[in-house]
C-alpha cells in the first residue's frame, strides 16, 4: 500500500480518493494558468496603449473613441482625460487580480507537489504522478527558471516603470496635481503598491539575502573608511 507523507499506509479507498482529488486540483491549476495567461495578454495591451497614448494621444482616443460608439452605439468625443482615466483604472483592475493569480498559482504548486509526492508512492521507480513535480522541475530548469522570473518579477517591474513614466508625463503636462489628475494618481498609488507588495510576497527570500549582503558590503566600507 502507498504510504502517506506521515508514513500511514492507505487503503485502496483513500488511494482512489486521493487520486482523484489530485485530478479535481490539477484541473483548477490548470484553469488558473489559463487565467493567467488572459490577464497577461490583457496587460499587454493596456500598456501599449499607455505607451502610445503618451507619444500618439490623438491616434489612441481616436481609436477608443470609434470602438465605444461602435459597440455601445453613443457618441463620446476624443477626450483624453476620459480614456485616460478609463485606462489606469482598467491596469489597476487587471493587474490587482494578474498578481492575486499568479500568487494563487504559486501556492497550488506546493500543495500539488504534496499530493504527486504521496500518489506516486505506489510506483517507486518510476516517473508516474510526477508531471508538476519531479519531472517538470527536472526538465529545462534554466528556461523553467527565466519564464518564472518573467512573470513574478520582469512584468511587474515594467508595469511599475510604465506608470511611472505616465504618472510623471501626465504632471508635467498639466503642472500641477488638480482635480482632472486625482482619479489617475489614485490608480498610480494603487497599482504602484500592489505591484511592489507582490514582488515582495514572491521574492522575498531573495530580497532578504540581497539585503543581507548589501548590509554587510557596507558595513565592511565602513570599517575601512574608520581605519583611514
């Protein structure tokens, strides 16, 4: 009989069980990666219009404006401030629930990883029950590596530069912080938050040691200016 992490044997009941509440799990797994994979396209495309509507505004409104009078069947001018503010709040929405499932992926793993380590007890030896374990782990683990990196910390770091460069462009355009700009720097401070909350969540091992080592670099600077 397969044994469970604590060493109790299961019966052929709680095995079936087992299994096929591994298989209930995958398929949510699944279903979350495909979320974010959507969520992952959908930011894309709100940051190129970002980036376009800082270098091409007329293009980008112009474009918005005849995709809502088609579909919604009203008339909406080419104001900027408009699809501006329509355009932070659409990043804020979807990078608030891109991160949330990306964070909610990442704790599936461990759980599925848990399951796979007791169900492929049974076949020792071999590679069955594996797949998100053992055997995706093992196989091309720089690339598995660089993807990951790309969306735990390469994305959510061009976002955070993306609103950077707006928020700025958009307060030099109008000098000061009125009115017009409060719904903009609100979504700013938002995402800007959530985005640095969460590249804290997943790396924070990582930036913990690059903490350590910057302290101790320093400190040992330090002792050698005193020496002088």
């Amino acid at each position: 009989m397969p044994q469970n992490s604590v060493g109790h044997s299961l019966s052929e009941t709680e095995f079936n069980n087992l299994c096929s509440h591994y298989k209930d799990t995958y398929e949510i797994h699944l279903a979350s990666v495909k979320q974010r994979d959507t969520l992952f396209y959908a930011l894309l495309v709100i940051l190129a219009f970002f980036a376009l509507q800082m270098t091409s505004t007329d293009l980008v409104n112009s474009a918005l404006s005849s995709y809502v009078n088609k579909q919604l069947d009203i008339s909406i001018g080419k104001n900027s401030n408009l699809f501006g503010t329509l355009l932070w709040f659409l990043l804020f929405g979807l990078s608030s629930r891109y991160y949330q499932t990306v964070i909610q992926i990442e704790r599936q793993y461990d759980y599925i990883h848990h399951l796979e380590e007791i169900v492929s007890s049974r076949f020792a030896g071999t590679r069955a029950f594996t797949r998100e374990g053992k055997s995706y782990l093992g196989e091309y683990p720089l690339f598995s590596n660089w993807i990951w990196l790309l969306y735990t910390l390469a994305f959510p770091l061009i976002i955070l530069l993306c609103i950077i460069i707006r928020i700025h462009g958009e307060l030099a355009s109008y000098g000061t912080l009125g009115l017009s700009l409060v719904p903009s720097f609100v979504s700013y401070l938002l995402v800007g938050t959530s985005t640095i909350l969460y590249i804290g969540k997943l790396h924070d091992s990582s930036l913990r040691k690059l903490l350590t080592i910057t302290s101790s670099g320093l400190r040992k600077m330090l002792r050698i200016l005193l020496r002088r």
